[in-house]
C-alpha cells in the first residue's frame, strides 16, 4: 500500500503584508523546503491581526491539516499576538515559559551593554502551556510547537532558522520532485489541448503553465511536479515533444 504524503498548510499574519507594507518572503521558503520533506502545501492564507480570524483560522487549519505553520507576530509589541491567540484556540492558558525566560535573560544580560528583559521583552517568552519550543540559532526568543501547529517567527532570516530546527522532527513522505521544459514564442494558446491530454494520461501530477514576457517577445514554461520520479520524467518529456511541435523546446525555465 502506496504511503500518502503529510499536508500542510501556511498561515501568513500580520496587517504589515495585507496592506502591502511588507512583501512576504516566506512562503517559497517554505513551499520549497516543505516539498524536498515529503509534506506538500496545500494552502497559504493571509491573516490580519485579529484575534477572532487567527483563533478560527488555526482552529480549522489544525483540524484539516496534518501540520500547520504560521509566520509572524511574535515579536514584543502589542500587535504581536500569535502566541496568546494559539493558547486561546487549544483552549490553554498562556504563560511564561520559565526555561525560556532564563535562557533569554542570560542571553541579554551577557550583551554589552546588558538589555533588561522588560515586560515587553518577556512576551517572546510567554507561550501556550504544553508548547515544545523552537529554538534557533538566529535568536534565543523561540517559535513554538502546539500538536501539529508550528509557529514561527516572520523575519525570514529568523524564520529560517526555526524550520531548520525543526525539520528533522517533522515525519514527512516521499520527497516532491519537479521538472520543467519552456519555449520562446510558444504560447498557451497553442499547447492547451496537448497539455490537458498529458494531464489526463497522469491525474497523480499537478501539471503547470506559465506564460513569461521577455525583451520584446515571451513565451511559455510547463512543470511536473509529484512524488514519482518516474512518472514526473515522463511526463516532463512529453511536455517537451508538445512544446517541440511549434518551436525550440528547452529543458528548465528561463531567467525572466
């Protein structure tokens, strides 16, 4: 019996990227890492800083989902309210993590000059009773882990290094490959009944377009993506002969 992959699903927070003021940087990180695990992403939502919407949204995510990760908004300052919000949705209280709470102020106290963990300061250590916190080392104020919700930080470099410390304890599946091919002055248009009839030959692969506009001209790039190396290969081929019957075919996409 053919083993199903975990899912996962990305719960993005924070007012900052709805309105356009800070651009994500996170989610093709994720995306990408999540797939070479073998726990592919099957859906991303942005999340105000709204208590009601996180605590639904975490709710339906976890119940759905076998992993949910979210991003942002556990940093010090009022609006930074992941953490209490994932204590409400587990129906937990939220405190202070006392073996986080000494290794901050070690932390600060050997800075020069020393920080002092003030009230502010010691929301990062505050977290959902039960949580296994994520430690990295991009910060000694840590993401945490709640059951299948994994929360991280949204400063990518930080972010990073919390999934880092983390992967190795996610149990994923086999790892999702991908192959593209890409033709200049071939477009959608042309290939769109070939390409639906490779779709059918194999329902088990997402089979993508994507048209691209360079210098004066453009195109058009096709991926496979699965878990069958086999099958993501042939496929990947017979996108190529199709794309080959009304230009130059080319394996990989190009620099657009």
């Amino acid at each position: 019996m053919t083993k199903t992959n975990p899912t996962a699903s990305l719960l993005i927070i924070g007012n900052e990227v709805l309105s356009g003021r800070t651009r994500d940087a996170n989610l093709q990180f994720l995306a990408t890492r999540l797939g070479e695990i073998g726990i592919p992403l099957r859906e991303v939502r942005v999340i105000p800083d709204v208590p009601e919407e996180i605590i639904a949204a975490v709710n339906h995510c976890r119940a759905k989902y076998d992993h949910v990760f979210t991003t942002g908004g556990i940093g010090p300052t009022h609006d930074d309210i992941t953490s209490e919000c994932v204590a409400r949705a587990f129906g937990v209280a939220w405190e202070v993590h006392e073996e986080t709470r000494a290794i901050m102020a070690a932390d600060y106290a050997r800075r020069s000059p020393p920080v002092e963990l003030n009230a502010a300061r010691l929301r990062m250590a505050t977290l959902p009773k039960g949580a296994v916190p994520i430690r990295s080392t991009a910060t000694t104020a840590p993401g945490f882990s709640m059951e299948n919700e994994h929360v991280m930080a949204g400063v990518p470099r930080i972010m990073q290094a919390m999934f880092e410390a983390l992967a190795p304890t996610l149990e994923g599946g086999i790892p999702v490959t991908s192959r593209s091919v890409h033709a200049h002055r071939v477009f959608e248009g042309q290939i769109a009944e070939g390409l639906t009839a490779i779709q059918d030959r194999y329902p088990a692969l997402d089979l993508g377009s994507y048209p691209y506009y360079w210098q004066d001209s453009g195109g058009v790039a096709l991926v496979a993506k699965g878990t069958d190396a086999a099958m993501v290969e042939a496929a990947a081929q017979e996108m190529f002969d199709l794309l080959a019957r009304f230009g130059t075919a080319q394996r990989g996409e190009p620099q657009v």
